[in-house]
C-alpha cells in the first residue's frame, strides 16, 4: 500500500508539471479537456498522497485544485454541448 501510495503521489507530480509545461507552450491551452484532466489528475492523486502522509496543508491546495478542474471540465463540456447545438 505505501509503494501505491508513493506511485501516486508521483504520477500526480508528473501530470501537474507536464500540465504546466504544455499549457506554456500552448500545446494543450489550460482551457482544453487534456489539461484540464491532467490537472484534476494530478491534484487527485497528490490529495491523496498528502492525505496519507497528513500533509493537510497539501490536501487543502490539492482539493481546491480539484474543484477548480472540476469547474473548468464542466464549463468545457458545457460549452461543447452548446457548440455543436449551433451547429446542427
């Protein structure tokens, strides 16, 4: 269980850093469903982490991560589901 949980942890590392680092280049723009799930992923998986290592302060920022991602996923598919509304 601790090696999954470290697996985790650094897989959710991973995710936000190569998040950032496509956003930057604007390979996958923040607002695209790719970042977006890399984004929820990662602060999942290190919410997760840092919950089992009591890390609060982790958890707490992770968390808001999470409903941040959640919101953008929302408001991505939201506007996809107008978009090709218009179209048909």
């Amino acid at each position: 269980m601790d090696a999954l949980i470290e697996v985790l942890g650094w897989t959710g590392s991973v995710l936000l850093i190569v998040a950032y680092l496509l956003a930057t280049k604007n390979i996958y723009p923040a607002t695209t469903w790719q970042s977006l799930t890399m984004n929820l992923l990662g602060a999942v998986f290190l919410g997760i982490n840092g919950f089992v290592h009591h890390a609060f302060p982790s958890v707490a920022l992770n968390s808001i991560w999470v409903g941040i991602g959640l919101y953008g996923l929302l408001a991505a598919t939201r506007s996809t589901s107008r978009n090709s509304a218009k179209d048909d």
